[in-house]
C-alpha cells in the first residue's frame, strides 16, 4: 500500500479571549496517508445515506477520532463523515471537504 500524501491530523479546542471564547485548532500529528478521490457512484451512494463523502483516507494501524478531530491535506479541510473502519491493518476514513 502506497502511502504518498501528508495529512495534518488537527484537534479543535476551546479558548477563552478577551472577547469571549474562540475555537480554534491546533496541529497533532502528521501522519502518511492514503488520499483517493471518491468516483460519482459512491458519493451518490453515500447521500442515499444522507452523508456527504468527497474522500477516503488511509491510514496504517489505528487511529481513535472524534469530532474533535479534522485533516489538513494540500490546501483542503477534510472532516470525517463517519467513524473509521479498521480494515487489514489499516484505519479507513470517510471524510468530506
């Protein structure tokens, strides 16, 4: 398995500003990845299920997300649509931009 890309993996906190509180997200890890473009038919697939998908991210071993949690990849924002799926060895993440 090919894993060419370089994902930002961020966590969302909260922090209290003179104005109030502000959300901001700050740098975990980086980690090597697998990002794929999904085809029209599966994106399709998945808003029957109300979920919008634009991406796949594949990682080696496992990785525990959340919410909380967002990607960085190139100059785009990729959240997770759904709870990862460990398959093989690896951690798949459906995420939308």
């Amino acid at each position: 398995m090919n894993l060419n890309d370089i994902v930002q993996l961020e966590t969302r906190t909260t922090v209290q500003t003179a104005t109030g509180q502000t959300e901001v997200w700050k740098p975990v890890q980086r980690l090597y990845a697998r990002v794929v473009p999904l085809s029209v038919q599966t994106r399709a697939s998945y808003q029957q299920l109300n979920s919008k998908v634009s991406y796949q991210v594949v990682i080696k071993g496992t990785i525990t997300l959340d919410s909380d949690y967002r990607f960085k990849w190139k100059d785009k924002t990729l959240t997770p649509a759904e709870p990862p799926k460990y398959i093989k060895e690896t951690t798949v993440i459906m995420v939308n931009e």
